[in-house]
C-alpha cells in the first residue's frame, strides 16, 4: 500500500511524548510508508500546512536515542479544539484538501483527551465521506487520567521525578529540625495521580511524606490544620504534597481563595496556581511556625533527566502499536497499555475505541487511599512502583543533557 | 598526637556539603583521631551536647559512596550566631567545656559567610584562652559568595542543575510556538552568581535563556518592559532568568513590591520570594502576552541526582585538606580552592585567613556581562563551564535515587 504517514503531538509537554513519536516514525518506515510527516504544532499547524520530513530530521540511531531523551513535543504541540463535524465541516474540508494534498494514508496523533477528542472527530468525519485514512491515537499525559488504559505513557517518569524530588525535598526540609512545615505543589487539575506519587518516597533511607491531599478527596480548611497542628508538634518536620486541584467541600478550587490572575484556555480549562502559597499562608497565620511553598511546576512533566525507562520503553511501544494498527487497517482506535501483572511486572498493548476515551477523565481510586485521608494504602505503591523502574542513562555533553531540536 | 575531632555542618544545605564531611571524616581517620564527632545541627546542636559518633555511622565503603550523593545536612544545621567574644564569654566557656569533654583536638565547620564567621569566633576566644584545639573553616555554598576562593564547592552542582533544567524549561516553553513570556526565579541575595548559570544552558541543542536579571545591575521596571516587549515580538519564546535579590535602583528587592509575607532569620536575613511571580503578573498586565513564573526553590539546592562530578571531588578534597592543615597545626583558617587554569581545568587548594572571608561577600563581577544587560560574556562561561563537568552517577534503587539518612 503506497502513501504517506503523518503525526502530530498535542496538549501538555511530557518527558517521554518523543519516545512515542520514535516509535511511530520507525513503525511506519518500516512498514514502508514513503514520507513520514511531522506536523508542527498539531493540528493547528496542519491547517496552515506547517509539516516537516521526519526522515530528513531523524536520519541516524543517535537522533533517535537523543529524541528519547529530548522532553517536551519535538513538534511542538497546540491546544486546538476542532468544532463537531456537524456543526462547521469547512475546516475538515480543508484539512482533508491538505491530506490528500501530501498524499496521507496513515494518521496519528500522540495526547491526552482533548487530542484523542481530535482523532475521534477526524475519524467520524473521514468515515462520513468515506475516506481511506487510518486515524490513530497514542496516548500521552502526565495526569494518567486517560480511560481504558492501565496507565499513560508521561505518568511513570513524572511520578519518578516526583518521588526523587521529594526525597530530597524531605532531606532539606529536616536540616534544621525546626518543625518547619513545607507544602508542595504537584500538578493535577481532577485526578491526583501525580499528587499520590509523592506516597513512593517513603522507604528505608526517607520518613516519606507526612500529608497527602488529591482532588477526589473534598478539602476541609479545618481539619487540614488541625492534622498539621498534631503532625507538626510530633515531627521534626512537617512535608506535605497537595494537587494543584484540591477542591472545597462545594467545588471550588482551593486556589480560588487566592486573588492571583488566572487563565482560561480554549478548552475551557482555567490554570490553577498557587494552592501551596495560599495553604503555606494558612498554617503560618494559623500556626507558630515557619512554612514554606514549593510548586514544583513544570519540571515535573519536562525533567527528561530523570525519565522512567519502563516509560520511555512503553510510549516507544504504544507509538509502534498505533503505527501497526493503522497499517492493518484499523481506524478511530487509541492505543491502550493493559498490565498482565504487578510482581513480576508485565504489561501489553491493546486497541479501544476512541469515543470510550476522548473527554473523559480517570480518577484515582479513593479506596487506594487510607481512613485518615493523610496518606496512600500498599495498593497504589503495588500500582505504581514498577512503573518508575529502571533508567535511560542521560547523554551529558559538555556537562549538560544532550537533546535533539528542530531545525 | 591522641584526641578526637568534631565536625559540623552549618547554613542552608547544598548538593556536596556531605561529600566535604565524608573528606573531613576520612582524613581524620587516616590521620588518627580516636574519633570523629558529629554535631546534630551545628554549634547550637553541640551547645546541647548533641554529637554522634560518625566512626559508627559510617563504617563502610558504600556509606561514603551514599554520603557523597546525598543532598542537604547528613548531620543537621542551625543558623545560630554567636556573640562576640568580648561581650559574652558564657556561651564559649559552655562549649569549650563540651569541647575538652569529648577531648577534641581538632573542630571542623563546613558553611558560607556566616559559619567563618564562627569558626573566626571560636579560634579567636580559643586563642585568647591558650586552648590547644585547631579550628578549620571548610567552605560550602550554592550562592559562590565566598571571598578568597576561585568559587565554593556547592556552586558547580547548583550551577549544573540550573543548566539542566533551564534546557529542560525552554523545550518545555517553545511548545505551543506563542510568544509566551517565562520568568525563572533563582536564588542569589545579593550576587548573581546562580543566575548567570542560566547562561550555561545555550548551545547547539538550545536557543539559551534571552534575558539575564541579577542584584549586581539595578532593575529598571521600564526598561525591563521594553526589553520584554521586543524579545516577545522577535521571538517564539521568551524565557527569562531572575535572581530573587534584584534591586531597583532605590535599592529595595523587586519582591518587596508584591504583598507576600516575609521573614528573617537570625542573621537578619529576609526570605526573599515572589520576584518571578511579580514580574509575570508585570508583563501580563502591561503585554498582550501570557505569562508564568517558575521557582527553581530548593531544589537548586538539594537536587543531588545532577551534581557535578567536578564539584563533589572538590567539596571532598576541601574537607581533606582542613584536617590535613589541622593535624599539621593551623587554626583560624578557611581551605579556599585557587585555580591553576581553565583549560585543562586544574584547580587546587590554599589556606586563607578566616577573618578576610567571614561576613563578606563576593559579587558575580559585572564585567562579564554584556553591554546591553542581558547575557553573560565568554568569561564567565569559561569560568563557570569547567565547575559542572561530569557526573557521579546516583545510586537507583526501586528507581529512586538512595541516601544514607543519620538514624
């Protein structure tokens, strides 16, 4: 079958999406598509006809072990939300005007759910003029909150990141054994999977974290300070991870109570900061002790330096999966990751459909969280620990991580 | 010569500051101490007459291997400062009893200005009062402020980390190709030396950080603006690195025009915060632009899993070479590194008088940067580059990095 692949990157930056574009670039090689396309920033890009050769960018093994280790999109990414196809088909007429044009047959987009909501419209509106283009999703997202699938490829190296971070948090914040209250920021907007992250630190050589609080779990003012006031009297120091999404008990964001400027992006989601500053300014005024905030920010989902292997390895797998797939025919499907087991860890890939994923949202179970709602149970740990194991030694040059860019 | 020696560790922790502990233990041993005291946070832990036996504690290969990839204090710190001996003898008959109980021949203080200026103290009141006990000073700290020294070790993993990251940012920020305006706080009081690191991060794989704010230059809101505004228009990112201690020309910190608390500390120090976040909300407010602000925090600090290699065999070498001089009968004096050359990078160490470093500062000078305020010159490159060379690889076990906690 002749023609060519094209792939795009949406949505937040991770430190593993390139991986997944590796393995769709080489799948589809391969498999013998002629020209593998990049489209420069998404879909958004596609419509103003911004596409690269990948194969000229990506032409030696060492660019292709560099891209493993480069974080955010290699292609840059957009937040562009395309309307119902029932509602204005201009922009798909003109998006398939520009398929056709560069001769596409295979079609892939690696994201979240906004950009699996992408690929569900394209391939409801390719069906509906009867299109031969295969439309594939690979999943990406540090947020881990995409259904269907056990976890998402960005989860397990933002949760290592998570888990190293913290442990060297927690070794600074003891130094002066002050009974120092520290108050840490994680993302995670409704699911608290990467809050949770922080319960790994916990081990042989680290206290581990003393508090926990995720969305799932509603926010009381009151009895957050009272665990702080008991924890804080007992503890040499007192370090707390709270998601950026921590919700009063009648559903506004914590953060809300702050009077910092906030922003609100075309998929209507509003960015949410300052939940450690506020809470670190409670305690304070509440408590006779210091406290410090930390956000750990947006190193969280680009700290390529300390990448998960079992990560980069999966998203690898899943952009191979997605290319496999396509070039059997398959269409409308996300690639999925399903574990086999926890101990020894096993885990495959597997096909669903993209309308059961796009816009939905995977919460943490709460009954992976323990009675007292400070901390997470064993399940979680099990869940999670194989998913940070293992590492891709970082290229320094020069005394600094090596990464590809484009031209 | 019989009699023991006594360590402590003293001021904000650093990446290396255990690996010049592991030197000075090591270098005692060898050189006969019957043991090796550690003070649990500092002077005002050994007022308390909180000290442990390091010999016990470290005992192996592997527990030196672990203390030198272990961030923050292994023994704890203070900000205490002591009083001058002339205005109050009480607290140095107090120690200087603690001290001939344990019979210790030979004190060791690792820290920046304020901890020289304790071990000045002490060695001159030891003097005074015809005590046997020789004092070293072992310098540390991220902030490179220390008079007498071609740089402190602590500088060169924090240096190395923040060139790392700062890579890791600007993949992360050109993502969505929109102008977007990034502010980088990074510590640094009164020198730049920190955020002149930022300038490491330019190269073959990264465009480099456009912008440049530190205490040594006066801040110019306006000017600030324009330059923002045009970069902004050139530019398909604009990522900016900031000192958290930049001045306006009055001479009050940036920060203090935001309304965030503040504290100080016995040193009469105030925590310095919120300059990014200011500045953001600063050219939101008067750009078409959006905008975010990212501390670096502590981790800059504490993040031991990218130290520098170079750094951490210095800090070692300088803990050597305190109690070298010591068991050879100095006191009173600071182990400053001098370097031979910058390329090969050769660097060794000297004695220099305690008293010309203790409550001084050395500042980042401003002749290595550039005319128009905005960049770094090759001389500081070429100085700062050989200090983040190599790694020392963490130990990962269940794929978070290991430490050696005091138990």
């Amino acid at each position: 079958m002749a023609g060519n692949a094209i792939v795009g990157q949406s949505g937040g930056p991770t430190s593993v999406i390139n991986s997944s574009l590796a393995g769709v670039f080489q799948a589809c090689q391969m498999r013998g598509a002629e020209h593998v396309y990049g489209m420069q920033h998404g879909i958004e890009g596609l419509l103003s006809e911004k596409v690269c050769d990948l194969s000229q960018r990506l032409s030696s093994f060492m660019d292709i072990e560099l891209l493993k280790r480069t974080p955010s999109s290699f292609l840059g990414s957009c937040r562009y939300k395309l309307p119902e196809p029932e509602e204005n088909q201009e922009v798909y007429e003109k998006l398939f005007r520009i398929l056709k044009k560069l001769d596409i047959q295979w079609f892939f987009y690696i994201g979240g759910n906004d950009s699996m909501d992408t690929i569900h419209k394209l391939s409801r509106y390719g069906k509906s003029v009867g299109s031969s283009i295969r439309f594939m999703g690979v999943p990406k997202t540090i947020d881990n909150d995409l259904m269907l699938t056990d976890h998402t490829p960005g989860y397990g190296s933002a949760a290592k990141y998570i888990g190293v971070v913290m442990k060297e948090i927690i070794r600074d914040a003891t130094v002066y054994g002050n009974h120092f209250v520290t108050i840490v920021e994680i993302m995670g907007r409704n699911a608290g999977w990467l809050t949770a992250a922080a319960a790994l630190a916990r081990g042989e050589d680290c206290e581990g974290v003393d508090l926990i609080c995720v969305p799932e779990i509603p926010f009381h003012t009151d009895r957050f300070l009272a665990k702080v006031e008991k924890m804080q009297q007992e503890r040499k120091s007192v370090v707390i991870a709270v998601s950026e999404g921590v919700k009063l008990p009648d559903g506004r964001f914590v953060c809300e109570l702050s009077d910092d400027q906030r922003f609100v992006d075309a998929f209507g989601h509003t960015s949410l900061t300052g939940t450690a500053r506020y809470l670190a300014n409670l305690v304070a005024k509440n408590l006779p002790t210091r406290t410090r905030a930390v956000e750990l920010s947006i190193l969280q989902r680009c700290a390529a330096h300390v990448s998960s292997r079992t990560d980069i390895t999966e998203a690898f797998q899943v952009g191979g999966a997605a290319a496999k797939a396509a070039f059997e025919d398959v269409s409308g499907k996300m690639v999925a990751l399903k574990r086999l087991s926890n101990d020894p860890y096993q885990c495959t890939t597997e096909l669903v459909n993209i309308g059961d994923v796009a816009n939905f949202e995977k919460k943490l179970p709460v009954e992976w969280i323990n009675d007292t709602r400070t901390d997470m149970l064993p399940e979680f740990l099990a869940y999670a620990r194989p998913l940070i194991q293992a590492e891709l030694t970082p290229i320094y040059i020069n005394g600094l991580t090596q990464h590809i860019v484009e031209e």
